[in-house]
C-alpha cells in the first residue's frame, strides 16, 4: 500500500514504479471508476486507439462465424429427418 496526498485542486500523485509499470505518461487519458459502496478507486489506462488497430486480424468475421453455425443447424436438421 502506498500513501498519496491529495492536493487543494484534488489532485495527487501516482507512484513512479505505477506509472512506469503501467506506461502511464504525460497526456495519457485513463478511466477512472468510483467505487463510494467499497471505498475503492480503480484507474484502467485507455488503450490508443493506434495500439487496437490489427488486433482482430487473422479472427474470423461474425458473418463466416453465422454462415458456419447455420450450415450446422441444417445438417442437423438435414440429419434428423433422414
């Protein structure tokens, strides 16, 4: 556990070892959840949108992944009435 102050516009530092683990840099957007019911804050950093580009590459579509569980169903069907 690491101790932080809040400064008078609320804000505060995050520990070097954090920000470095993490990548967290100047400018860097983050997420931030407010738990008040568990007395938690959670900070997710937001992924770069040039880090996403790709990231689906060589996956099939959901149109070849539809058209393969529906010829399924109708060789089943196919197979029940026989």
């Amino acid at each position: 556990m690491t101790i932080v102050t809040i400064s008078e516009r609320g804000q505060l530092v995050i520990p070097q070892e954090i920000r470095s683990k993490l990548d967290l840099v100047k400018g860097r957007k983050l997420f931030v959840d407010f738990s008040e019911q568990e007395g938690t804050i959670t900070l997710r950093p937001v992924a770069p949108v040039k880090s996403l580009r790709g990231f689906l590459k060589g996956t099939p579509s959901v149109d070849h992944m539809l058209r393969t569980v529906r010829r399924e169903e109708r060789r089943s069907d196919e197979r029940k009435r026989s």
